[in-house]
C-alpha cells in the first residue's frame, strides 16, 4: 500500500504524460477507488495545481496546459531519467553542455535528501555512439545505481554475467569479481569498465548483462584506467585498439569521385579536395580488409596511396569475391 504522498506523486506524473485522463483509468493504474481519485485531485487542486474535471460518462481530469505551475515533483524513475538525459547532453552536439550542467544542479538543490541522494549515486561517462551498433536491451536503473554507488564507494562488485559464446548454455559461469571504476553510456547502450580481480586485467562489461549480487565486496585503492581517460580508452576498444584511442588499421587512398559526395560519408575520416572529379580520403577500421570492404561502398575507382597492407587486402576481396560470383 502506497503512501498518500507517494500516490499523489505518482498521480500528478500521470497527469503530465497525457492531456486527458478518464477517471476511470486513473483509479486502475493508481490502485485506489475512483473516490480516492477525486479526493487527490483536490489535494492537488490545494496544493496550486490547476487541473479541470471533464464531463462524460466516465468523467475525468484534465492537467491544464500552459498553466504556472508550484515547483515540480519527481518519482525516483523521473529522477535517473533525468540526471541521465542532463548528464549525456555532451554528445549531442547541441552546445548545452554547461547549461545540462547548470540544470542538473538547480535540480539537485530543491530535492529532498532522498531523491538527491539518488541522483548523486549515478554517475556516468558518455562517449558518442558507435557507427552502426544498435541500441542495446533495456538497463534496469535499479542496476544504474547499484554500480555508481559501488564505484563511488570503491567497492568490489560481485555479479552474475552470463557467457554469449556458441555452447555455453549449460552450467552458468561463477560470478565476476571487479574493482568497477566508470560507468559510459554509448549509443543507448550501457558499460562497466573495471578491473578483473581473476584475469588480473582490465574489461568491459555489458550493463544490460549484468546481475549485481548483495552485498558488494571491500574497498579497493582505485587504479588508473589505461591512458588515463575513459573516454579515450572505451574510444579506442571500441575501435578494436587496445589502447590508443586511434583505428588500428588507417589507409589513404584516391576516389574518382568529388569530395562533396564523399564528405557526408566520410565518418571520422579526412576528406582532401583534388580536383571536380578526384579526392583524397583518409580512413580508419579495425582491420584492412574491413577497411578495404568499406571503401568499396563508394562504388567508383580506388586507387591505393598507403600503406601495403591495404593495397593487399584489396586482392584478398577480389580472390574471394571473384569466387563468390563464379558459384552457381
């Protein structure tokens, strides 16, 4: 049985997610007979929020719009979707870095100790998304939080992390040991980077995989992660580099092609304009024949300025394509 306070939070959520709500419905998703509906509403009505009764067979309510409303309320959901939508505001390129900044501890100031005590546990790194990585499953926040609150408390964590290799659906692996140091969102997908106490190395982890277990390990003397900066070395695994942020594989080659049809596909590489019909790309993947495969996408003529190694990656698909198109 939920607290009245905690129900007229929850109601007054509802209220601002859709412009009319029957009474019927609110009674439903709140739990609660349709008197105590109306009995909240006035508690609201009380409290300055302008909310209109409609009329109807089922009537319902109605949270007015454009109305000057008391200070906001936030249920802990409504919180970690906040502090992760202001924290992440880095990566989209809009320019508000500072004024995510700004925002979030305006907000943090008029919570209760609770509720601020939940938003400073999460505390998370985002880095831009990864070319062509979808989204990955949902992340419990409940999980969000229990890994911020071990890594700002330098606990070692102790969970379930289930194997994703062909042939391992039988007996479940022991759980993980980790020092956990930073938490990064990338693309809707979220990772744990720490230190494996068994494989005495750094790793990182699928959130959406994870199972944290209770109650967390001893503290731990943090380490340094590799190079220094998160960003840079999530970066660069990402990248298939095991430690410069940098592709391990870069190559230079000449297209038969202007560079305005090449600059809004060249990712992270560098576009050199050579003339109407000719540019110079320079480019990066994690192997050459994969970077090879990606510059045939620009279906035109390739000729290879450096180094070897992608001038013969270039044979090695001609070989194999060419085999492919001679199978019946």
């Amino acid at each position: 049985m939920t607290s009245t306070t905690s129900r007229l939070l929850l109601l007054l959520s509802l209220l601002q997610t859709r412009r009319d709500w029957p009474g019927v419905l609110l009674a439903d998703r709140l739990e609660i007979s349709h008197r105590t509906v109306r009995r909240d509403v006035e508690r609201l009505r009380e409290m300055g929020y302008s909310i209109q009764a409609m009329k109807g067979p089922d009537g319902g309510y109605r949270l007015d719009a454009g109305s000057e409303l008391p200070p906001l309320l936030f249920d802990d959901d409504q919180v970690i979707a906040l502090t992760v939508a202001l924290q992440a505001a880095a990566v989209t390129g809009a320019g508000i870095d500072e004024a995510a900044v700004r925002a979030l501890t305006t907000m943090r100031q008029v919570m209760p100790a609770r509720l601020r005590h939940r938003l400073d546990a999460l505390q998370f790194t985002a880095i831009p998304a990864r070319p062509g990585v979808a989204g990955a499953d949902p992340v419990s926040p409940d999980v969000l939080v229990a890994l911020s609150t071990a890594i700002r408390a330098r606990e070692v964590l102790r969970f379930d992390y289930p194997s994703r290799q062909p042939g391992d659906a039988g007996t479940p692996p022991p759980p993980r040991r980790v020092e956990p140091h930073h938490l990064v969102t990338s693309g809707g997908r979220w990772y744990l980077v720490g230190w494996d106490l068994e494989l005495a190395d750094w790793r990182i982890f699928r959130v959406d995989r994870v199972t944290p277990r209770i109650p967390t390990g001893p503290r731990f003397t943090p380490r340094e992660v590799p190079g220094g900066n998160v960003r840079d070395y999530v970066s660069a695994r990402f990248k298939g580099s095991p430690r410069e942020n940098d592709w391990p594989c870069r190559g230079t080659v000449i297209l038969g092609l202007p560079a305005s049809a090449v600059l809004p596909f060249a990712g992270d590489g560098s576009v050199e304009d050579l003339g109407p019909d000719r540019c110079r790309y320079e480019v990066g993947s994690w192997s050459w024949v994969a970077l090879a495969a990606a510059l045939g996408r620009f279906d035109t003529t390739v000729e290879v300025v450096g180094p070897p190694e992608l001038a013969a990656a270039f044979g090695d698909l001609a070989v194999r394509y060419a085999a492919t198109a001679s199978t019946d």
